[in-house]
C-alpha cells in the first residue's frame, strides 16, 4: 500500500483539488532541472520546477511483474534549462527521472509516482518526445564480466592499462575540407597509419563543437588524404579549420591487442574458449587415423 503524506488523502477526498504533476531530470553531468505542466513555476526541495506550455504526458503504468513501464511525455522546446543541442549531446541520455503528483497550493502535500530513466529521444524543430523508462529496464541491461572472446575492458581504462597519452596513441588535426556533419578530411594525422583511429574518439578543441566529443567510426588514410567519419553527425556545425585531438581505437580483438598495442597480458576476454563446433564434435575415424592408430 502506498502512503500517502500528511495532508494529501484529506487533500485528495476533498470536492476540488489542487494537483499537478512535476517532473524532476537529473543529466549525466549531475545538474538537477525540474519541470511542471502547472502555469506558474514550482520551487520544491530547492529544485525550480519550470512551468512547461505544451507540456503532456501519457497515463503512468504500473504492471505486475518485471514487464518495463514506460510513459511518454512531450513538450516544446521553449526553456532556456533545455537546449536542442544539449540533447543532441547526450547530456540527457539514461538520465535519472523523477515524477511527482503535488498539490500546488502547498507544495510539502507530493507524492513520488515513478522513479526511471530517460531513454528514446524524438526531437523535431521545435519539439521533442522522451520515453520513461521504469527501474525494471535495468534488468535488461548486461552486468558483470561476459565469457567472450573479446575483450569487455575500455581502452585506456584501470583494467586495460594502456595510457592513451602517448604520442603513439594520441594525435591532433585540423579540418581541411567538410563532405558532410560526421565525415571529413583533415591534416595533422599523416604520420599514423590507416585505421589507426578506428573505434577511437575524436574530442573538439576549436570551433562550434569545442569540448563535445564523438566516437570515431572510419579513419582513412589514402596517399596524402586523411578523412574521419563519425559514428553520429556533430550537433552543430563542422568547420574548416577546427581542431580536435584524437586517441588511437581498439576493436577489442585479440590479435590488434597483440600487434597494435602489446599489451596482451592485460587483455580481458578468453580468446582460445572453444566454439560451437568443438562443443558439438565427436570422435570419428579421421580421427583414430590421424592419432595413428585406431580407437577402442
């Protein structure tokens, strides 16, 4: 049974009511917004809840079972706290979320509805739409160490060891020419090899992008052409002449943490576990005749 705080059922029982509901984000970066579809702005526990125009949500699920609810809410994107660019960022990816019912009139009558995480993100010109997800998602998610071949450990990471700082790991470009948001030449990087970048990550130093970062999906190198391609297109615009740093990729393969970074000791995945065809293989003659001899 959920209880209610002190005041609310009387609240509740009464003929009219005050309520409205506040949604409480907190991003990756740890910054706390709150938003209201009430017509004045809420201040909560120290959290200014914005009022939001435009501001809906779908009805709150609530199933038996380890089913995830979800619930869609969609608004403009009118606040000054909630930049376009911000979300194309991922500064609000799997981001915490809170929702409250409150009683407007006094705002200490509030009671937590569901606790979740943000999750798909639709933005048009002047819109968005965000999915909820409940607690229950988490239980989708993988935990702890897979028995793989590859390795489960981030390149540069306390497991992996290897430091990224390195000036065989880490190089810096500019900007030549520009085909498109993620793909473009650059120069700066003619002395490391092609695909040396591949799975890497390139962080903006100059330009729009300044301190954003993307992976890198595709380092070429072609004579005396060099082009990047980006796993996403950049939020803002991609220029000539921006600069950026870029640290070396690993595709997580024993032969690559061998030969590109001689670091085998440190690799984190089981590169000699048998496969489907030894698991499912049985003795046959070709066999006895190879150990020279038959079996019995």
């Amino acid at each position: 049974m959920r209880l209610l705080p002190a005041g609310m059922q009387s609240h509740l029982d009464a003929r009219a009511t005050t309520l409205c509901y506040c949604w409480r984000i907190v991003r990756n970066d740890g910054v706390s917004l709150g938003f209201t579809d009430h017509d004045k702005d809420l201040v909560i526990d120290g959290v200014t809840y914005e009022a939001a125009a435009g501001f809906s949500a779908t009805e709150i699920p609530s199933s038996v079972g380890l089913s995830v609810d979800t619930v869609d809410a969609h608004s403009v994107l009118k606040s000054d706290r909630l930049d376009e660019d911000e979300l194309a960022a991922g500064l609000f990816d799997n981001a915490a979320v809170d929702i409250f019912i409150v009683n407007w009139a006094d705002t200490s009558q509030k009671l937590l509805l569901r606790s979740g995480n943000l999750g798909e993100i639709a933005r048009g010109r002047h819109a968005f739409r965000a999915e909820v997800r409940g607690l229950a998602h988490e239980l989708n998610q993988d935990k702890g160490r897979l028995y793989q071949y590859q390795c489960d450990a981030d390149l540069g990471d306390a497991r992996c060891k290897i430091d990224l700082d390195q000036p065989a790991f880490k190089g810096t470009g500019t900007v030549a020419a520009v085909a498109d948001q993620r793909t473009f030449t650059v120069s700066g990087l003619g002395a490391y090899a092609n695909d040396w970048f591949t799975h890497g990550l390139l962080t903006w130093t100059t330009g729009a992008n300044a301190g954003r970062a993307m992976e890198v999906r595709l380092h070429s190198a072609l004579g005396t052409t060099v082009t990047i391609e980006l796993w996403q297109p950049m939020a803002l615009p991609v220029a000539v002449s921006d600069q950026f740093s870029i640290k070396a990729g690993c595709d997580k393969q024993f032969p690559t943490c061998k030969a590109k970074f001689n670091n085998v000791v440190n690799y984190r995945g089981f590169p000699h576990m048998p496969g489907n065809d030894f698991a499912i293989s049985y003795p046959n003659s070709d066999d006895a005749k190879k150990d020279g001899g038959s079996r019995q």
